[in-house]
C-alpha cells in the first residue's frame, strides 16, 4: 500500500513538473472550451484569469515583451479583473511587420503565417501546435452556433490564392481550413497558379458556378467581399443569374481592405446576391479576423460582429489611446489569451471601429464591432491591395 502510494505520488510530481506549462494555460483551455460562444459577463473572470496566465508566460518566456512590461512598469500578476486589461500595453501589428518575437523555441513553431499576399511588408507570426489546439474547440463551438458545420458534401468556390508550399498567408491557409466545415465535393480556386505567377481566372470559376447550379449539392463560396462583389456585379452586367442549390452559402473574410471606397450598401450586396446566385441574405455570412488575433468573429443574422468570449475589445481614442465610450469610433485594440508562441495577447490594429451595445434583433446581448476604415490607407499594402493588382490583370 505503502509502495503504490508512494509510486502515485512520484506520478504526480513527475507530471506536475513535465506539464508546468500546460498547468500554466489550463484557465486559457478551460475558456477555449466555453461552448455559450456569446457569454462575456459568464466568462469576464476566467477572462482576466487567462489573460493574466498568457501575459505572465510571455513576460517569462519573451524578452522583448518583457521590456515592453518593463517600460510601460506593468505587471501581469496584477491582472484581477478585465477591467484591469485597459492596463496591459498593447503592441500595434505594424511591429510584427519588423520585428519576429516569439516566446517558444523555433523548433516548436508549427505554422508560420503572414499577413499580407505577395508584396508589401509582411508581418510573420509562429503558431505552436498547443495555440492551434487551444482554438480548436472555438471553431467548433462558433461553428455549431452559426450552422456552418454540415455532413452534406458542398462545392466549394474560393475567391483567393490556390494553396502552395511557398503560400504562407494567412488568407489562403484560413480559407482553405473553411473547406473542412462541410465536405469538399469540389474546390475551385480563383486566383491559380501558372508559370508566371498566381492568375485570376474568372472563366473558370463561371464555369465552376454553371457546374454548382446543376449540381444536387450545395455551393460554398469563400473570399474577400470585395472579390465576391466584383464577381457578382460582372455577372450581373453580363445578364448571367444562377439558382444555386438549398443549403448554398456565401460566406467571407479578410474585410474589404483598400477596397472601403467602393463598398456597397450591405442591403444592396445582399440582394445582388439573391438576384443572381438565388442566395437568401441569412446564408450570406461574413467573417473577421486577423493573423495577430486569430479569433473567429462571425456575423449575427443581422450581419452584426459580436465579441465571442474568447476574445474582449477596447476602442481607443487615437490621440491619447484612452479607452472610449462604446458608440464612439476609435483605434481597434483586439485582446486574447489563444496564443502562447507568440505576445500577441492585446494588440492594436489600424482599423477604425466602433463597439455597439445597443442590443440587437438577434438577441445576443455581447456588443458588436463595426469596422468603419483604416489608419493610413496610403502607406499599408495588404493582402486585398495585392489582390487588386491581379484583379486588374484578370480584366
Ligand atoms: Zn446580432
């Protein structure tokens, strides 16, 4: 008796010390796990509990974060509640664009993906495999709640790059990860790949859509809604319309980039879809996220952006980066514990935005986030700017 209890105890010592680290994120697994993907005030503790975990592991762990901690005289320990992440120094994205940190060896980096397409000033961030797991459960559970998990096989379009080993953009590895929400019949790539570089290939994708149409099965398409606009006003203009199959979904991600001046009116979009794809505006869905702060957000029935419990948003005002009043536009600053490889636990992006918490028709009480432009369009090439090059030589 004497000897198992003594072999159980050194069990426990030996895991307790091989999975220090694993101890040190069970608050972020355990909020990963949260099935209510809308419940901020049930998880505003566990929240700040995760938050305060990830940013004392990257003050250990990173020694660039931790001279940011240093100079800004912020203690993670200090974290007790989310009111306390106003506090925690943010690092804008443009730095990643200069500068790789990374709070775990090299060797453990699982994926490293960048955010922009093929020009421009790239920023690289290294995902671990224990951070792709974390956000596992998340994309299950937002999955589920908006509908977009299905058995039945689909036909996917995508409006971007077709994967390659050299293709290490966010966009394209997320937007291929899409094709795995219902099964892939079918996957059509706008933008392909030729001797010469990646090729926008409308033709085939109309050919594609004429193949969807006839099918029994669904139609999936994937992309920028700037890309998906430009298609579906070219269609319109050549008179063609399609009735796609029940079930056919548009959805879309990336934002519209240096394309906000020729957005449309979202009511406008919605019934050009509907005019030429037969597509209802509830299988219309819109996705936001960034390579800095992979949370999914998804859009309501409403097209709205609720914070999901993973993540908490701040609005700031530009001159003197004080939290703003929800309602009143600002800098965007996007706070999650997901990622442990990395310190990108509250960063600031050069989107405009405001966060709404007038309630909405959906019913989900978690407020909203507008995003409204960009800081400093000039000066950011970004992935749909890329995108627009071969858009023009695809015309
Ligand atoms: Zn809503």
């Amino acid at each position: 008796m004497q000897c198992s209890m003594s072999k159980k105890h050194k069990q426990i010592l030996v895991k307790t010390v091989s999975d220090c680290d694993n101890h040190i994120m069970s608050n972020v697994s355990k909020l990963f796990r949260h099935r209510k993907v809308y419940d901020l005030n049930g998880t505003d503790d566990l929240f700040a509990r995760s938050m305060r975990d990830n940013a004392l592991f990257q003050q250990k762990n990173c020694e660039d974060y931790r001279r940011i901690l240093a100079l800004n005289g912020f203690d993670p320990a200090d974290i007790k509640t989310v009111d306390d992440l106003t506090d925690l120094p943010f690092i804008p994205t443009v730095y990643f664009k200069h500068h790789y940190l990374s709070s775990v060896p090299d060797k453990k980096m699982f994926i490293k993906a960048t955010s922009s397409g093929t020009s421009g000033t790239m920023s690289m961030i290294g995902f671990d495999m224990k951070s792709l797991l974390t956000g596992v459960p998340m994309v299950l559970n937002v999955g589920r709640y908006h509908k977009l998990w299905s058995a039945r096989p689909v036909n996917y379009i995508i409006f971007g790059y077709q994967p390659t080993k050299e293709n290490k953009t966010a966009f394209s590895k997320t937007a291929y990860g899409f094709t795995f929400f219902a099964p892939a019949l079918s996957r059509t790539f706008a933008l392909t790949v030729t001797d010469k570089g990646y090729k926008l290939d409308w033709d085939n994708v109309l050919k594609a859509m004429e193949r969807c149409a006839k099918s029994r099965f669904p139609m999936r398409t994937i992309g920028f809604p700037a890309y998906t606009y430009f298609l579906l006003r070219d269609m319109k203009a050549k008179g063609i319309r399609y009735k796609m199959p029940k079930g056919s979904m548009i959805t879309m991600g990336g934002g519209w980039k240096s394309f906000y001046t020729e957005q449309p009116d979202k009511k406008e979009f919605y019934s050009l879809v509907e005019e030429v794809l037969g597509i209802p505006e509830d299988h219309v869905i819109e996705f936001f996220g960034a390579v800095e702060h992979p949370i999914l957000y998804t859009d309501c029935r409403c097209h709205h952006f609720h914070v999901p419990c993973y993540s908490r948003v701040i609005i700031r005002d530009p001159d003197t980066l004080k939290p703003l009043k929800n309602g009143i536009p600002g800098l965007l600053n996007l706070i999650s514990p997901m990622v442990r490889s990395v310190p990108i636990i509250s960063i600031m992006t050069d989107d405009l935005a405001i966060l709404h918490d007038e309630g909405c028709d959906c019913g989900e009480t978690s407020p909203w986030l507008e995003i409204i432009g960009r800081v400093g369009i000039t000066d950011i090439v970004t992935c749909a700017a890329g995108g627009e090059k071969y858009l023009k030589e695809g015309s």
